[in-house]
C-alpha cells in the first residue's frame, strides 16, 4: 500500500471514529436535557443553556477528528 492510499485510510478511520463518541454525548446530553425540563418545566432556560454549552464541547472533539484528516489528506 502506498503512502497516500495508507493516509486517506487514516483520515477516514479518524473521522469515522471521531465522530462516535461525539454523537452518543450529544445524544445522551440532549435525553437528559429533555428528561430533566419534563421533570421541572420552570428550569427549562438554564437547562437548555447548560445543554449547549455541553454540546459545544463534545462538538469541538469531531472538529478536532476533522482538522487531524485535513491534515492526513493534504500534508501527508
């Protein structure tokens, strides 16, 4: 396998695998969020802004994944 072919394999794996984790938190996080506002309506505004804060951080990890592929397709 050659060199390039062995790096668009990675910047695959890389997105692929980077994605998962992200998307289970983010679907846990908004379960959670939607339980906990069915549970006490009242806290809803807080609830939701805790929640996206919380899927900002687990949004950035597959932005990280993203710029690593970058990096495996362009510069490698």
């Amino acid at each position: 396998m050659d060199p390039k072919a062995a790096a668009l394999l990675a910047a695959g794996l890389c997105m692929g695998l980077g994605a998962i984790g992200p998307g289970l938190a983010i679907g846990n996080l908004v379960g959670k969020a939607v339980e906990g506002i069915a549970r006490q309506p009242e806290a809803g505004g807080q609830i939701n802004t805790v929640m996206f804060i919380g899927i900002a951080f687990a949004e950035a990890i597959s932005l990280y994944a993203l710029v690593v592929a970058f990096m495996l397709i362009f510069v490698a």
